[in-house]
C-alpha cells in the first residue's frame, strides 16, 4: 500500500500558498485493509476514508467511465491493481494531477508543474469534456489564481457549451461553484470566462445579457472585483452581481440555481433601491426615510450595512454619502419605538408617530451635514 498526496494541496504548496485541506490516493489497497487499519469509510459513490487522527481523507485510487450526460452519470473503479497515474489521469487540469510521495518526489506526469509555472489552464485529458461541472471549475479557478486558459482547453469548452453539456450542469453544483467564485480574488473572471466559451448563456443568461451593452458590463464586473478587494460577504458580492439586473431577473435566476435565501434576498433588495442608495445624497429626510423602511432597516441593521457595501462597491467618493446614510439610520433607529406606543391612544396612531419621531430625527441628523 502506498499513499500519495495529490490534487491542490500539492498545487498550492508549490505556488506558495497555505494549504487548507490535504488529500490523499491510496494505491494498492482494497476497502477491508483500511477499515483494518482503523480508517472511517465515507464515501458514498466510491471508497473514501477519513484518517482516525487527522480526519483528512484518503480515497482509493480509482478509474472513470462515462455512462450518462451530466454530472453523475459516471461509473467508477477502484480496485488495488489501479495505479497512480490512471487515477491521476481522470483529472480536470494538469495543475490539479500532480502528485507527492511521502518522501517529497513530486510525480507530474502531466506536466502540470510546467503550467503553474507558465500560468496556464490545461486539461489533461479528452476525458475533461464528460463532465459539464469542469467548465465551471475552470472558470473558478482562473478568477482565483489570473491564469489564462490553453486555447485547446477553451476549445472544448466551447464545444461543450455549444453541444448541450452544459445543460446537465445541476442547480445545487452551479451555485456551489458560483458561490465559490465570487469568493475569489478576482470574481469578473468567473463571468469572463463563461461567457468567452459561451456556457453562461445556458447557465446564467440574466448575467449573460449584461453584456449587450459594453458600459453596463464594464462597470458591473469592476464593481464585483471591487467587492472582493473590501473582502465583501458573499451575500453582498452575489448582490452586486444582481444590481444592474431586473428584480424579475432575479428573481428567476435565483431560483433556477437554488440561491439561499440570504443572498437572494440581499440581491433582489439591490436591484430595487441600489439606484436611490447611490443618490443618497440627494435625498431629503422623507425620501431617506421610505428608503430605511422598504429595506427594513430597522430590524435588519447588518443586511441593511451590506445592501450599502453591496451599492456602493466600485461608486467613486462613496464613503460621505454612505457615512450620511449611517448617521441618519443611527438617529432614526435611536427613536423609542416603545415610550410612542404607550403614549398612544390607538393602536393607528403608533405607526404614524414612530415615523415621525424618525422623521425628525432624520432631519436633525441630515441638518448636520449641510
């Protein structure tokens, strides 16, 4: 039994990175012999095992056929006879089939440590196009890393794309790349990418219409990197991402993927009342006030920050008008809500005098910064 580390722990560390998460191939052993050997069995499509200790995983070496469109139409084959480099070979990237022996040799037999140094994308097989959730990771990881993508590998991807492939992709694993993307350095890659090989149309095509006009696109993708320098939430990136879109829009693109509810709900909040956010300095006191209650800033204060991270990423001179903003939901929120409705002689009076008190103290607040 032999046991190798493999896939983007050995990726990162040669980039220079911090590893987060080891995994490892386990060539020449069977499901019994590490169960014997006290290995916790978690794999439910083919034999993976979480070491008793660390509790990294370990997964047998294995082999892959196609069987079906989409992503989980693969049979898998693992057996103590597969060895390390038909495991590695059923990989997406050559930057990902690298792999390192416990004494530290780096086995590369697809010459992936020559495309890390190179800043390439390449997929190491044919084998990369029976499986849609790779166009995906490809774009993920050059929004991650700014690597550019071989022209044979954008090839097939857009052969995939164009083929119907893509349609298979799942909503839950289109999300969860998605997701995953927009947490990266440089998300607008993500959409670039998609777009070049022409997936993002079958996957997203409310994002993909954006560019029909140059500007909107330009300013939409520089406001998402822009996100991601201020180390946005991904409910704020996702939301800056949905701005410039429709809040039918969103609404279908949300739901079509399987958006969680806080990201959808940041999102839709930011096609509505980004454009009055950003004009925040032109509004009067009752104005500011119907803005802090169709957004319910007053029991959302935190998702009510992020709808302003969200409005304001890459807006040049933001920082006045979101401070104005702040200060006068900090006046407003300061309101007794409670001593109002005491004093209240009908319960129809209450919400008429808590907006008033707001409204004045609204008004005193934005006084101050004329």
């Amino acid at each position: 039994m032999k046991i190798y580390c493999v896939g983007g722990a050995v990726r990162d560390e040669l980039l220079g990175l911090p590893v987060k998460d080891r995994d490892y191939v386990v060539v020449g052993a069977t499901p019994e012999q590490m169960v014997k050997q006290g290995y916790k069995p978690v794999g439910r499509d083919f034999p993976v095992f979480l070491h008793p200790q660390t509790h990294e995983e370990y997964a047998l070496a294995r082999t892959e056929r196609k069987t079906a469109r989409g992503y989980h139409g693969f049979e898998f084959h693992a057996a103590p006879d597969v060895t390390l480099e038909q495991d590695l070979a059923r990989r997406d990237l050559t930057i990902n089939a690298i792999a390192r022996d416990p004494d530290g040799r780096i086995i590369d037999p697809h010459k992936g440590t020559a495309d890390l140094k190179a800043g390439v994308l390449r997929h190491v097989s044919p084998a990369f196009a029976e499986d849609p959730v790779r166009i995906l990771r490809v774009a993920r990881f050059a929004a991650r890393f700014g690597f550019r993508i071989a022209p044979e590998t954008l090839k097939l991807m857009r052969q995939m794309a164009g083929n119907g492939e893509a349609d298979a992709l799942v909503p839950e694993r289109v999300w969860q790349e998605v997701a995953r993307g927009l947490m990266e350095t440089k998300p607008s890659r993500l959409f670039e990418v998609l777009r070049e090989c022409g997936a993002l149309a079958r996957v997203m095509p409310e994002v993909d219409a954006l560019w029909d006009d140059a500007d909107a696109v330009h300013e939409a993708m520089a406001a998402l990197d822009a996100a991601a320098q201020a180390q946005a939430t991904l409910p704020a990136r996702f939301a800056v991402l949905a701005r410039p879109l429709a809040p039918l829009a969103v609404e279908s693109f949300a739901a079509r993927i399987k958006v969680p509810a806080d990201c959808r709900d940041l999102a839709l909040l930011a096609a509505r009342h980004a454009n009055t956010v950003l004009d925040a300095a032109e509004l009067d006191a009752e104005s500011t006030l119907e803005l802090f209650n169709a957004v319910d800033a007053w029991r959302r204060p935190e998702r009510f920050g992020e709808l302003l991270t969200a409005a304001f990423a890459g807006a040049p001179n933001a920082a006045p008008v979101r401070a104005r903003l702040e200060r006068a939901r900090a006046a407003a929120a300061a309101v007794n809500a409670g001593e109002i409705a005491k004093a209240a002689k009908a319960a129809t009076d209450i919400r008429g005098g808590v907006n008033a008190a707001r409204l004045a103290a609204i008004r005193r607040a934005l006084a101050r910064d004329e």
